[in-house]
C-alpha cells in the first residue's frame, strides 16, 4: 500500500496536483518562462517555494514544451507523450527509456520508484524511495534525476535527494528484458543536513 502511496505522489507531481505536509509560501516573484515566453499567469498553479526549494507544477510545463498530458484510467495512468513518441510505427525500443520502474524490498522495509523520461540524448525525471517500512520518505518533488548517456543503454545521471542536502552521481543501466538497473557512484554534501534514503543499488522492474 506504501508503494502505491509512492506512485500517486509522483502521479500527482505530473499533473500538477501536489499535496504537502510542509509549511509552503506563495511564490509570485518566481516566473515561468518557456522558450522565452513567459507563462507563469496560464495556469491555476503558481510556482512555489517551499522549504527553500523551487517547486514548477509539471502539466503547464510539459505542455508548454509540446508534451501532451492525459489520464488513462483503464491503467490509472497518466501519461505525457512529446512528438518524438507520438509516430504511428512506435516501436517498443522507441519507449525502451521512457516509464516508471520500481523495487520493494519487504523484507528490509525499503523501495525505490523511478519515473523517467528520454529527451533526444538526455534522461530527466523523478524518485521515490523510502526506508524503514515507510518511516522515512526521500522523495523528488522537482526533476530529481537528470543526465546524459554514456553508452546505447547506459545512463550517468546527477540525483538530488528529496530528503537532505545531499546530491549525485548514479549509473543507470537499461537491460533488454526491460529492467533497469541502479548504482550509486559519488555522493555529495551540499548542507548541514546529510540523510538521504534513496539505495546504493537497485534492480527496478518497469511498470
């Protein structure tokens, strides 16, 4: 049940319908601009600091972008496409990086769940992981994970937690059974706050 507590939080992130439990704080200074044009005021949805992070909502975003945003319900689902997947001859291997993957580990009381996206040569997207039977939530409200790759099936991507100062390097493997594999490389301080709680490794199964 946490797991799907997880998935809907990063649905939600997509849709631009996030629930916090912080303290959060108008944000009109903060602009959107897209390409050069400004949207901020096209959408209900202000940017937000919160924490003294910037939060964007997604939907606005995406579709700025030329993305398309639906709901599929069949698959309680939602489901952004840009142009590049959106050809009549789709091939599987044309989505091979693009989806959300995950892991749970019962037994130990921890998971992981990426969502991610491929944009020409570039992987972006979000994490979810949590820790001690879902004590602890180390989850990415923004885009979380960003990188380039590195070889036809291998990603080297940046990470910030969404839990403490703490950022990234981690490796991500596309295997050809359409599982993905995570390993930290480097992990770096960037305050006073060091916990984090997304796994050294991880064997991700696509959803």
């Amino acid at each position: 049940m946490l797991k799907s507590r997880i998935f809907y939080l990063i649905l939600g992130i997509l849709i631009g319908s996030m629930l916090f439990a912080t303290v959060t704080m108008a944000a009109p200074q903060i602009r959107l601009i897209v390409n050069g044009t400004d949207i901020t005021d096209q959408f209900d949805y202000k940017p937000m600091l919160i924490n003294e992070r910037t939060y964007v909502p997604a939907r606005p975003l995406a579709e700025a972008l030329g993305a398309t945003v639906t709901w599929d319900s069949s698959r309680n689902a939602v489901i952004v496409n840009t142009g590049a997947y959106q050809q009549p001859n789709e091939t599987a291997s044309s989505n091979q990086f693009t989806g959300i993957w995950s892991y749970e580990n019962e037994e130990q009381g921890w998971g992981l769940a990426l969502d991610i996206s491929r944009f020409e040569d570039t992987i972006l997207g979000n994490h979810a992981a949590y820790a001690y039977f879902g004590n602890r939530l180390d989850i990415g409200y923004d885009v979380s994970i960003y990188g380039d790759f590195v070889s036809s099936n291998q990603v080297v991507v940046l990470w910030d937690s969404g839990y403490g100062d703490v950022s990234g390097t981690a490796t991500l493997t596309f295997n050809n059974d359409g599982s993905l594999y995570w390993e930290i490389n480097d992990v770096f301080q960037t305050g006073d706050f060091s916990e984090y709680y997304i796994p050294q490794k991880a064997l991700l199964i696509r959803n």
